[in-house]
C-alpha cells in the first residue's frame, strides 16, 4: 500500500456568490503532494491559483465563497470538514503561507522581532523567547539578527521583509510551506537569494513546499512536479523537468515560448493572445481553444478529461502535442 500523501485534492470546486449570480472559480481540481515535495502550481494570473492555494486551509471568505464540492485531505484528514477549533490547530501548524507582498503583511508599528514572536506564542508559546526569534531571523539568512529584530518593516529592504515573512512562517514549524508568488516584489538578485534561501529550508527541515507562481524559471529551478492551471483547471501536470523540456499542452507550450531567454540570440517573444476568461465567462468546450494554436471545431464541443498519458503525466488535450 503506497504511503499517504501529505496532502490530497480530490475534485475541488468553489463557487463565488455574485449578486443573484453564482460563478465557479476552482472547477475540478485534483492534486497531491507529498512530505518533502516542492510542486510548482504554475499559470496566469486570473487562472486559480491563489484561491486553491487559500483553500488548502479554507482560508477563503464564506460567504461569499463556497465549497460546493470534493475534499482537501490534509495528513487524512478533510479540511472542508473540519471544525473551527480544528482549523485553527492547522493553521500555521501544519500548513504556513507566505505572500507576495511583505510590505503589506507585516505591520508596520510594531518590530519584526514582536511579529515573530506573536507566531511563537500562537504555536510554539515555550519557544516564544528572543533567542528563538533570533534564530529564526538566522535561519533565513539576515545578518546580524540581534540587531534586527529590533527593527521595524520600513528600516528593512524588500528582500530583508520577504525573509522576515519566511521566519514567520517557519515559526510554526509546518509540513507544508506556501509560497505565494514570493519574489514578483523582488529585484532578480534579490529573487535568485530568495529562491537559494527555499531550496536550502526545504533540505534542511524536510517540509513540503507548494511554489505559487507565473515564472517558469523559479519553478525550473525548485520544483519536482509541476501543475498548471488555466481558468480553474488543472491541465497539465508533471514532472517539473520533463513537462518544461517537452510540454503536452499547448497552453504550458505556449507559456515556455513566451519566457526571456538569457542564453543565445535574443529573439522576439512569442506572445498569448487574448486574456483569461473572466468568471462566468468560460467558453464551452476546452476553455483555452479561442487562444490555442492548434484548436479544431471539435475543441469547443466538450470539455476535455485530464487524461493520464504514462505514469505520472496527466493532460486535458485531445491533441496533446508529441513528446
């Protein structure tokens, strides 16, 4: 019997109440990640991504969200089950966030040390001590953390704030780390530090980390298995270094060609046109077809399955491109 995944999605779906109209966001989504595991969820914005990763922990408001159907199993059990009491064990317990935007998430009257320590006192209290806040700032890499954790937010750079975020997260000590978009805020170098700082946390502490992000390079770098989203579905996963050397669904196809490339001669990109449908705006059929290269009449008549192509390779394509 194979071994429990840390965390299973099983045909998650949410809707969004809007005035008398009801719109569905996450439609379907199936995932799994396992102790240890970075997956890189991967699309545009407006594709789903923040809302699954905030569901992990039911952290969407309801109303006007609803959970109308399937199952969040976290370590066995379901979250969507869970009691209020139940919740707030697992959140910042099991499962941690950290946002895109650390300016707006740390509080900006109070040091970040106090930050820390409030997480301490919330789910660690008899490490809720500054020597523990200090070795937190230590374990994200600040240099001189006695000094600054006496600073406040603003008398910090961008990148100093994002590693605060971290230690905050860290404080906790979850299995499973969210990382939200957690350099689009950040200068390429600041990104490159930040992304060698979760490589080395994932290592050194064993946890499970969900890489939320547009950048295809951060997910080449971090990820294992790589799953990505498209107007509330996912339709290509795999993993991370066979899905972006020969990518089976048009839209990850079309999402490498449009990335930079630093090697070689610089060429023009090649863009996606269009946008991704609103909410309550999906096309019928595959909901990438009006966008999609290689869309047939066929494509707008029903909506695709993900199909498993060979172990462990999944695709929502009737025409998935040859590897």
């Amino acid at each position: 019997m194979p071994p429990m995944a840390l965390l299973e999605i099983k045909d998650l779906k949410l809707d969004f109440q809007a005035g008398e109209n009801r719109l569905r966001a996450i439609d379907g989504v199936s995932l799994s990640i396992e102790s240890g595991e970075t997956l890189g969820l991967v699309g545009e914005s407006g594709s789903g991504k923040s809302v699954t990763a905030l569901s992990l922990a039911r952290l969407v408001p309801t109303p006007p969200g609803r959970y109308v159907g399937g199952e969040i199993r976290l370590e066995g059990r379901d979250v969507l089950r869970m009691t209020n009491p139940e919740l707030r064990g697992v959140r910042g317990r099991v499962i941690s966030y950290v946002f895109q935007e650390p300016s707006v998430s740390l509080n900006p009257v109070m040091s970040v040390g106090k930050q820390i320590k409030e997480a301490l006192k919330l789910h660690r209290p008899m490490h809720a001590t500054d020597a523990e806040v200090v070795r937190l700032l230590t374990l994200v890499g600040i240099a001189a953390p006695e000094l600054r954790r006496k600073s406040y937010p603003f008398q910090l750079s961008g990148g100093m704030q994002q590693r605060v975020m971290i230690a905050m997260a860290l404080a906790s000590e979850p299995k499973l780390l969210v990382a939200d978009e957690p350099t689009s805020a950040l200068d390429m170098t600041i990104q490159a530090q930040i992304l060698e700082l979760l490589r080395g946390l994932k290592a050194r502490l064993g946890m499970a980390v969900l890489l939320i992000t547009h950048n295809l390079g951060l997910v080449g770098e971090l990820a294992d298995r790589v799953a990505v989203m498209y107007a509330g579905q996912i339709v290509e996963l795999g993993r991370a270094d066979e899905l972006l050397r020969h990518p089976r669904h048009p839209y990850t196809s079309a999402l490498i060609q449009s990335v930079p490339r630093l090697n070689g001669r610089a060429a023009r990109l090649t863009p996606i046109p269009g946008n991704v449908p609103a909410l309550g705006a999906w096309p019928p059929g595959c909901r990438f077809a009006p966008r999609c290269p290689i869309a047939r009449p066929e494509c707008s008549q029903a909506v695709p399955e993900l199909a498993e192509l060979e172990p462990g390779r999944r695709v929502r394509c009737p025409f998935a491109l040859p590897a």
